[in-house]
C-alpha cells in the first residue's frame, strides 16, 4: 500500500477517534488505534511509531491538507478537539475544489454508455447535488467535443463486455462503400476512439489480417458460443505506433516523410506535433521549418496533410506528393466547373 494512502488511513482514524468525546485519547492510544486500522487494510502487522502520529498530527494542524483541524491537547496528556463537532470530512468544498469536481463530473459522464460506470452513476450524482448547492448556475470551463447524435453508441456497451468476455460477435455491418450490409463473424481485440468516431479492432478468423469497424456502420449485433474465442496478443501501442488515425494499410512500412510548413502554421505544428515521430529539421528565416514523420501513409493522414491547405507542401516521399498532387488537382477542377456553370 502507498505510503499516502496509509496516511490517509490514520488521518482518518484519529479525526474518529477525536470525535468521539466519551473517551480521553492519549499519543498511545491514537497510536494503537491508527495500527489497528492499518492491520485491518493491510491484514498484517504494522508498527506506527509515535513521531509518526505526532507528524500526523502537525499534518491534520496545518493549511496543508485544508485540514485547519482544531487539535488541542489538555493535561499535557489528552488529545481533543476544540471545536464541537468538528470533522476533517465536514470540511466545505472551496471554489477550486468545486471547479475541479464540476469538470471531473462533466468528464465522467461522458462515458455514460458503459456499465462500468454504472456502479459510480449515483456518486455522480450525489456529487452534482453537492456542488449545485454549494454553487449554482456556473458555466463549465472545460469544454469537451462530442457528438451526442453520433450513431452505434449504444453498442459500446455490448462490446465492451464482449471484449472483456472474450465472446465471439456476429456483426451486421454496412461500410460505405457497400449497398447491401453483410454479417460477419468477428473477434473483439479493443474499441478504439479516433476524431469523435469509435471503432472495433479484432479479426473476422485467424488467418485474416486485424481490421477495424466503425460503429455507426454498424446495423445488429449478435453472438456465437460456438466459435472459440482468437488468443491473440494485440498490442494497441505496438499496432498503432506508425499511423495517424486507425486505418493500418497491411503490407506497408514507414517510411520518411518531409513536410514544409508556413510560416503561420509553424507554431502550432511545433506546440502540436501531427504525430509523436515529428522531428523539426529545419528553421528558416521567414519563419517556416522542415519537419520529418516517421509514418505508414493512409486516408487519415491525407486529410490531416490537406487540411493545411496552402501552409503545407509534401517534399517525400514521391508517391505521396503526386497522390496529394491529384486530390488538389481534382478538387481545383471541381470548383472552376461550378464557377463556370
């Protein structure tokens, strides 16, 4: 057990015992009674030396904790508290604290479609009364961008637990590309969230490469006992390592690629790499710079590059440029044709 837990443990045990004003408390027997707190946590034997309580003590005293606790000592022998009724649990929330709690709250409700949450929903709740009737009518200060309408949420759940179960899905999936959805047999590895969209990553069979589905393709979700669950070890840090996004062209390497970005975008590529294989190359006087990624290309990675617009110019590789190349080319044509029209 950390050893600040185990401070908490006895703080709490002597704000217990001090409140209790039917028994005098002397240094030995908070000593005794913090021991037999942490016996109880620890199940073993745990030696609380008397500088400890005594630390504990100035701790509790002190502005440190926000604790402020009313310690007294009468008879040069008997611990007490001097103020009546008073409890480190009872201390008022201040405006931070209750800053730091509104946005903590905001934070954890947005994971309301998994029942994992659901054992801490009525803590939730207690919390937001706490708060509003210690202050009401705040605006949030953190804002979080989410798409409540966002289709296949409501499947996060039922995958979640199906992951978890190692159960084998079966899955009625409609890509955008197709006109008739298709069922398929699929192994859940992790539900992965990219750019406000969740995926599932697993496999349809062994033999079969890893893929991804996007849940607002996906139409029913169903299960098969029959199949033994895929004991494959996935690594999410390993798999994604060299891509932007969650497509992972299969039979492709990273390769080098060499970036020139202006001078208006340049600081915010520098303060928000585009990935974390970024190395800056080169400053220029006009305050543009070169910059290396270390990156297997695909679809996402295109849009992030031609979301620059003009601010970015693809250097290498070759292939790369020329593809960019003609989506610019093909999207110049589309817009002269409509101004002609």
């Amino acid at each position: 057990m950390a050893q600040n837990k185990n401070a908490l443990i006895r703080y709490k045990t002597i704000d217990k015992c001090l409140q209790n004003k039917y028994r005098q408390w002397t240094l030995e027997d908070l000593i005794e009674a913090c021991s037999n707190a942490l016996f109880e946590y620890e199940g073993k034997e745990m030696n609380v030396s008397k500088r400890t309580i005594q630390l504990d003590i100035q701790m509790m005293r002190s502005e440190k904790l926000g604790y402020n606790a009313p310690i007294a000592v009468y008879d040069k022998k008997y611990y007490h508290y001097e103020e009546e009724d008073f409890s480190i649990t009872d201390i008022p929330l201040t405006e931070t604290d209750i800053n730091v709690l509104t946005e903590t709250v905001s934070m954890l409700k947005q994971f309301k479609d998994f029942s994992l949450f659901n054992d801490v929903s009525d803590i939730l709740q207690r919390l937001e009364d706490k708060i509003y009737a210690e202050k009401s009518h705040t605006q949030p200060v953190i804002h979080l961008d989410k798409n409540e309408n966002l289709k296949g949420l409501h499947f996060l759940d039922e995958i979640y637990q199906a992951i978890v179960k190692k159960v084998v899905l079966v899955i009625t999936y409609k890509s955008f590309k197709s006109r008739e959805a298709q069922q398929l047999t699929f192994h859940p590895f992790i539900l992965k969230e990219f750019n406000n969209r969740w995926f599932l990553v697993g496999k349809t069979k062994g033999s079969q490469p890893i893929t991804n589905l996007a849940l607002d393709r996906i139409e029913k979700i169903d299960y098969d006992f029959s199949i033994p669950f895929l004991e494959e070890e996935f690594n999410a840090e390993v798999y994604y390592k060299n891509i932007v996004g969650v497509t992972v062209n299969q039979g492709l390497y990273p390769v080098k690629i060499e970036l020139w970005i202006d001078q208006m975008n340049a600081p915010y590529v520098i303060t928000k790499p585009l990935h974390h294989s970024q190395r800056i190359i080169k400053q220029n006087e006009d305050g543009s710079i070169l910059v290396h990624l270390f990156l297997i290309p695909n679809y996402e990675l295109e849009r992030l590059l031609l979301g620059f617009g003009s601010g970015l110019e693809i250097i290498k590789p070759n292939n790369l440029r020329k593809r960019l190349i003609r989506i610019i080319s093909k999207t110049y044509e589309m817009y002269q044709s409509n101004i002609e029209a």
